[in-house]
C-alpha cells in the first residue's frame, strides 16, 4: 500500500528560516505534518540552471513529497551564479544538509536519515551533494531523486534540438554553466561533471527522470546507464509529455518518485498507520 494514501491526512505546515551558507546566509524553507514525530529528512533544490530559480519555483515539488510521504521536506534556497560559482551552490547544498543533522531535535527531523531530489541544476546540486557525503563520510544520503538534471558541462551528450521540442536549449545550457563554472577545469570536476567521474561506485540509490521535449536526456540516461554499471541501484525513467522545466510538476514523475522513495523509508522501518 502506497504511504500517501494515509500520510496525506494531517494538516501541512510551512515554515521559513535562514541558515549559514557557504558565502553568505541562505533560505531554506520547511515543510511537515503537524503533530508527527521525528521524520527523516529530505532536501530538495529548485531547478534554474545555475543562475535563476528560488523556493517559489520549488513549492510545488516540495509539497508534494511532505503531503505524499513521511519526511520533513527542506527546500533550499542556494547561492546563484554568476555572483557565486562553483562550489558555493553545492556547498550551501553541503551545509544544509549538516544543519538538518544538527538542528534535528528543534525542526522535528531526523537528520541521520537524509534524502535528495531536485529539477534542473537542483539534480546536479542533489547528485553533488551525494558525492560530497560519500567522500567526506560525515553525513549520509540514503537515496537521491533527479529531475531533468543538468550533469555535463562539456555538453558532449545532448540530444539534437531538431529532433525534441526543448524549452531549454544548447545555448542557454552553455551560458548557465559558463556562469557556474567560470574556470574550464571546474567543468571537469566530478561533482560538477559527473559523466567524467571514475569513481562512481558507493553513491546512494537514484531515481532519474527524463523528459522527452529536452535536450538534455540523454546524457541524464548515458548518466544513469554508468551508475548500473557502477553498481549503483538505478531506476530511469523517460516521460514523452513532459518538457524540461514542467517535468518538476509532472504528476506522474512525482508520483513514481514518491514510490521510489517509499521503498528507501521502508526498510529503515518506518510504518504508516
């Protein structure tokens, strides 16, 4: 039985509060049922490929996950380029993280029990911020979600414009990153680029979604296809209706999303009802 069937029952509350980021303070913005215990955490981060977005262009997704599942949804409001490159976004990602794991107790987390998803750049921040955990060892991510994820700066894996009927298109990828990663040898790194990494094994679950209508399915899929055979527990799915940007309100994205999330919260025992 799906968990959001009975989980959706509670009232939603929401709130707003600024945390330590990596170059400056950073909104995060918190979203649980009332009169629930202790939840696990999962952060989410907006897509705008780098340089726009905010917590508004997140509050569809974020609800959507703390009314269809048992966890704490933490939406967060990272520093954008250009005015803050590589790695301030990922670090802020970094950060919050750490601050759910300390701020357990006060926000109704349980921060030893972390999850990602995010849209966009947001599904470069969340699988970064899976590398990050597993080479620094002092947090852990249990399982990650990304939404047409931007994942190659080299952008030598891009579908042909001509072919897809893409609202985001070479170009503006190009400029995002250029934005994001100033310096060439940025483009290369591993958190930033995974496609270039080696190192792939001991990264957390994945759920990848792609879109049809977007130029960058297919390195999302080529992405996908290097964690299986890392190793890697991989469920990737194309969706045909969906664009680049709609993808993040994509019903049937977010609900096989959710499922897959509900089989990372079940074995940690968490029951419903």
């Amino acid at each position: 039985m799906s968990t959001g069937s009975l989980w959706g029952t509670q009232p939603l509350e929401v709130n707003e509060v600024q945390i330590a980021g990596y170059e400056s303070n950073i909104r995060v913005r918190l979203y649980r049922r009332a009169g629930v215990g202790s939840l696990p955490v999962m952060l989410y981060f907006h897509g705008g490929a780098f340089i726009g977005g905010s917590l508004d262009d997140a509050e569809f997704a974020a609800r959507h996950f703390a009314e269809q599942l048992p966890v704490l949804v933490i939406s967060v409001g990272y520093s954008l380029a250009p005015k803050h490159p590589f790695p301030a976004a990922l670090e802020d990602a970094y950060r919050a993280a750490r601050w759910a794991d300390g701020a357990s107790r006060t926000i109704g987390g349980d921060g030893k029990r972390l999850f990602a998803a995010g849209h966009c750049a947001g599904g470069n921040l969340a699988n970064g911020l899976a590398f990050v955990a597993r080479d620094r060892g002092d947090v852990r991510i249990g399982a990650i979600a990304l939404f047409s994820p931007m994942l190659d700066p080299s952008m030598t894996c891009l579908a042909d414009e001509r072919a897809v009927d893409s609202d985001i298109s070479p170009r503006q990828c190009l400029a995002s990153y250029r934005a994001y990663l100033p310096k060439a040898s940025q483009r290369m790194h591993p958190y930033a680029a995974p496609l270039d990494s080696a190192r792939l094994a001991g990264l957390p679950p994945a759920f990848i979604a792609t879109a049809r209508n977007d130029v960058l399915h297919v390195e999302a899929e080529t992405y996908a296809a290097r964690l299986i055979g890392a190793g890697v527990p991989t469920q990737v799915m194309r969706y045909s209706n969906a664009s680049h940007e709609r993808i993040a309100y994509d019903p049937q994205a977010l609900q096989d999303a959710t499922r897959f999330f509900e089989c990372h919260l079940q074995p940690r025992g968490v029951t419903i009802g």
